[in-house]
C-alpha cells in the first residue's frame, strides 16, 4: 500500500510539470502588456487569460503527463472532466469553489481512466465508441458522480483549505522557512512538485478589485496584485541567482589540479542554469550525494533566505522559477524588489566561503575532487547512439516499462530496477540516480535535456508488438557487403524510392523509415532479404529490424535515396 502511494505521488509530481511548463508565456505576455511596459492592452488580456483558466489547463496537462502513453485524448477526456465537475459543483452549491484543485483532481481522473479504459473492446454495434473514444464518455459520467459526492462532502473540506492556507500566508517568516527547507530536502524525492503547487497555486485567496477574478495560490495571487503574495517565492532568488553560482566556483576552486579544466566547463553551465533559470537540480545533485552535509546546509539557508525576505517586506515572484529572467518579468509588480540584489550578494558571499570551508575541513569529495581512478569519464555520442546507450544502461528493451521526464529528470518505471546500471548512466552525463520506494520506479537526474532524452529513448523502441532484447545489448557490427542490386531490392520492398521520404539508423539495429504510403511496404519481401522484424511506430514511421547492419545500410540506402552513387559498402 505505502509503496502504490509513493509510486502515486511520483506520477502526479511528473505529471504536473507539463501544464507548469506554460506558466512562463502566461508570465511574460502578461508583464510585456503592462503599463509600466508596453501598454498593450491585448498582450496583458493574452497572459491574464491563461492564469484565469489554470485550472482548466492544468485538468488537461494532467490528465495527460498521467496517461502511460501520454496521448492527446487524455487531455480531452481531462477538460470533460473539469467542466462536468465544475457545472455539477454549481448546481448542488454555487458557494463550492474547489479552485485548482477542480483541475488537478479532474486531470487525475482523466489520466487514470484513460490508462483503465483506452483498449476497451465493445460489441460490434458500438465498436465507434470503443478503445480511446470511449475515455472521454466515461470520464463524464465519472466527473457527474464525483461532483455530487463533493458537493456533499467539500464544503468542511473547503473550510479547511482555506484556514490551512491562512495559517500559512499569515505565519510569516515562519511558515516561509519551514516552505523554503521542504522545498530543498523534497528534491531527493521529486516529491516537491507537490508541495510547490499547494503553496504556488492552492493556498491563500485574493480578489483583483479591478477584474473581481477570485485567484488562489501564492503565484497566481502576485500576477494578480495581491500585495502578500510571492511570501513564498521570493526567497528564491537569492539562493538561485548568486547563491548556487557562488557554490559551483568554490567547487572549481577546490577541484584537483589536474581535474579544474575539465569541471570548469561543467560547473559554468550548471551555474548558468541556475542563474539563468532557476533550475538548480544539476548544481544540487552534484553535492548532493557526494556531500551530504553540504546538502543540509544549502537546505537551511534556502529556508533562511524565504524567512530573511520576508521579514524585509520583499515581495517578487515568478512564473517557472527564480532565475535572473523570471526575476526581470516580475520586478514591476514587486515590492521592494530592489533589496534582493543586496541579500544576494551577501548569500553569493555566504554560499563561497560555507562551501569552500567545508570542502577543505571535511575533505569533501564534490565534483572534481574525485580519485581519477574512481572519476567517471563522459561519453560523447550522437542522439541515435545515446538512446541506445540509455536503454543499455537501463537494463535493455525488455526492461522497461515506461518512459517519461520532468524538468531536469528522466522519470522511468523498470520491471527490475536492480538492472540499471548507475556507472553507465552516469558516464552517460547522469548527475545523480535516484531510487524512490521499494518498487521499480526510477529517476535519472540528467538536467534540461530530460524531456528531450525521454523523446530519443522512446522513438527508439517500438510503440507496438513486443520489445526485443536486441536493442539492449551490444550489436556487433556484421563485415558483409551489399551491392547496388540489393539496394535496390530493400528500396522496393520499402515501396520504391518515391515512397520512402526518410530513412535513418536507431538503436543500433534498426532502420527507421518513413513512408508515404504504409500499404506499399512489403513484410514478406522485407523478410526474404533477412529483415528480423517490422513494426509501426507513431507519426506514420515505421521500424525495420535487420540487426548490426542497420549502420551501414543506412548509409549506403541513404545515398541511393539522395541519387548518389550507391557502390559496394561495408555493412
């Protein structure tokens, strides 16, 4: 049971950094907008219409980062959801305001719903309505029953929301130190997406007196007008912007000799993440492990800056997370917002010389002090190879079960995670990997690139039939020749030239081809040439396994493909 609830919470905390993503366009439309910027009355409305429908589209991205296969119709049935919830709750008590909550919990249904229900068969007479059609049907008469249960039982439900969230917007520096320490400690975890989106979209309300729009959430109450709110934001900025930038030089300085050059490159780009954008979980998981004492401290003092600012009636927000670009979109509506520069340089002092103490007291071994026998050296490899290399890594094809990301972290569920092999992930370019709960849930912390590596590893598996081992194990590299005859026999049995509109290598045994018209592909003439195997992938792609000469006939068909001279090559 405790691990279900886990696993639970790790999907949810994935899941909701897809609607999140949007925040910065809503954030700077609505800032450019502005009076005390363009003053241009449409692009301010364009930004002011997606903070005043968070709730709708954080139904829809929900429900979609939920559904395992993270299809679109999980969205739609999503928004059924949200609207059926809502005009049920309005019927039975027109005082019921669930706010983002309404959207978080009608995402949830959705998501789950279309997991249960997108294979579903019907009878023949109705087999319109089966499969994925039959999610969005479904998930309405669901949202109709959930709505009159909480019209009966939400209204104490509310009552405490709303004192839970006035305890913690009045509890001050407090209730902001406490926020900003979970906050860091909860990045082991993933778990605080959670907690940041109670804080950020669900505590404490606030009317705008000019448009009467009822908001809820710390950041939704800034964009707002609401003079509290970025209580819980604001002591971001200066751990963000100068404090963890600070940290990453007393680690280049306090790296081995022979080792500065090498994280030097490594330390600036994290740093500059961090700067630039807020997102310090590179930074953090290069100590994090390595020192945990480091860790602690940079968790109290993220918790003092919450409680520092506070207490100087410093109010700044943001829209994605406290980096110098979000701190520019948000300065005109702060208050006081100039002393952060201040308590900025003064955390950038007190971050260096914490850092750089303990480092040389204890013998930290943060990065680039490692031993160079037990350093791990990165491997620079192409998007086609690194796939490959990740699946290998991970414990083959056969091993996974789903594949997804966040922000800064592949997020993947193992039929045995006790396969996944960290030296490799981490030669790899992993920062850190973590092992949440007992199951096979599994988090790679590999930085901004996540979502972009998710995409790579799952075009490079099958979408349907089952997973084969091939892929995850190294593949030989077969010596045989093709000649241009035979070429041309692949390209027929692919439907002609003219209908394969692209062709590359993936996964190492693979050939990926795109065709304009899948009927022309011939399965029976594919497999007379030794094809192992086809498969339908999505966006009209399909895989062809031909095993360790997939290299080399992809180039010797790609340059047939381009009228090139195709002559004899090694395969």
């Amino acid at each position: 049971m405790y691990q279900f609830f886990i696993e639970g919470l790790q999907r949810l905390g994935r899941a909701l950094m897809l609607p999140i993503a949007i925040l910065p366009i809503a954030g700077l439309l609505l800032r450019l907008g502005d009076t005390d910027l363009l003053n241009i009355a449409i692009v301010h409305d364009a930004g002011n219409t997606i903070f005043a429908n968070l709730a709708l589209i954080f139904a829809i991205g929900i429900a979609v980062g939920f559904a395992r296969d993270n299809n679109g119709t999980a969205g739609l049935a999503g928004a059924i959801g949200y609207l059926v919830l809502i005009a049920t709750l309005k019927v039975l008590d027109a005082s019921i305001n669930m706010g983002m909550l309404a959207g978080i919990i009608s995402g949830l249904l959705g998501g789950a719903l279309y997991n249960r229900f997108k294979d579903i068969k019907l009878p023949e007479y109705l087999a319109f309505f089966g499969g994925r059609r039959f999610v969005p049907i479904v998930t309405g008469f669901s949202a109709v029953g959930l709505g009159v249960l909480f019209g009966l039982i939400w209204p104490p439900i509310q009552n405490g929301i709303n004192s839970l969230g006035l305890l913690m917007v009045e509890s001050g520096s407090l209730g902001a130190f406490i926020f900003g320490v979970l906050n860091r400690l909860l990045i082991v975890t993933g778990l605080h997406h959670i907690l940041n989106n109670m804080m950020w979209f669900v505590f404490g309300s606030y009317t705008s007196p000019e448009t009467g729009l009822a908001v809820t959430g710390d950041l939704a109450r800034y964009f707002a007008g609401d003079p509290k709110g970025g209580q819980f934001m604001t002591g971001m900025f200066p751990v963000m912007v100068f404090g963890l930038p600070a940290a990453c030089l007393a680690m280049y300085r306090n790296a081995l000799p022979e080792r500065r050059k090498l994280m030097g490159g490594l330390l600036l780009s994290m740093a500059l993440t961090s700067f630039l954008t807020g997102v310090t979980e590179p930074v953090e998981f290069a100590f994090m492990f390595l020192a945990p004492l480091l860790y602690v401290l940079h968790a109290l003092l993220t918790g003092l800056s919450m409680a520092v600012t506070n207490a100087l009636n410093i109010h700044l927000g943001f829209t994605f997370s406290g980096g110098a670009i979000d701190m520019a979109l948000g300065w005109g509506k702060s208050t006081n917002g100039w002393r952060v520069i201040p308590v900025g340089l003064a955390y950038a002092l007190i971050y260096y010389f914490v850092f750089d103490f303990c480092i040389r007291r204890f013998d930290l071994k943060t990065p680039g002090r490692e031993s160079l026998a037990s350093a791990t050296a990165t491997r620079i490899l192409s998007e086609n190879q690194r796939a490959a290399a990740y699946i290998q890594a991970l414990g083959g094809a056969t091993n996974l079960v789903t594949v997804g990301a966040c922000t800064t972290r592949l997020r993947v569920e193992l039929r045995d995670r006790d396969k996944a092999v960290d030296a490799e992930l981490k030669s790899l370019g992993a920062m850190a990997v973590v092992r949440p709960g007992h199951g096979g849930s599994l988090q790679v912390v590999v930085g901004p690139l996540a979502d972009s590596i998710a995409d790579e590893i799952r075009s490079a598996l099958p979408v349907t039939g089952s997973i084969d081992r091939t892929v995850s194990e190294p593949v030989p590299v077969e010596a045989t020749a093709i000649n241009p005859q035979q070429l041309q026999q692949w390209l027929d049995a692919l439907g002609g030239k003219d209908n394969v509109l692209a062709l590359e290598c993936v996964a190492q045994t693979r050939l990926r081809v795109l065709l304009e018209d899948g009927r022309r592909l011939s399965e029976a003439d594919l497999n007379t040439l030794g094809c192992q195997g086809v498969s339908q992938v999505e966006g009209g792609a399909w895989h062809v396994l031909v095993g360790g000469r997939a290299s080399g006939m992809s180039e010797a068909l790609s340059a047939l493909l381009n009228r090139r001279e195709a002559c004899t090559a090694p395969l």
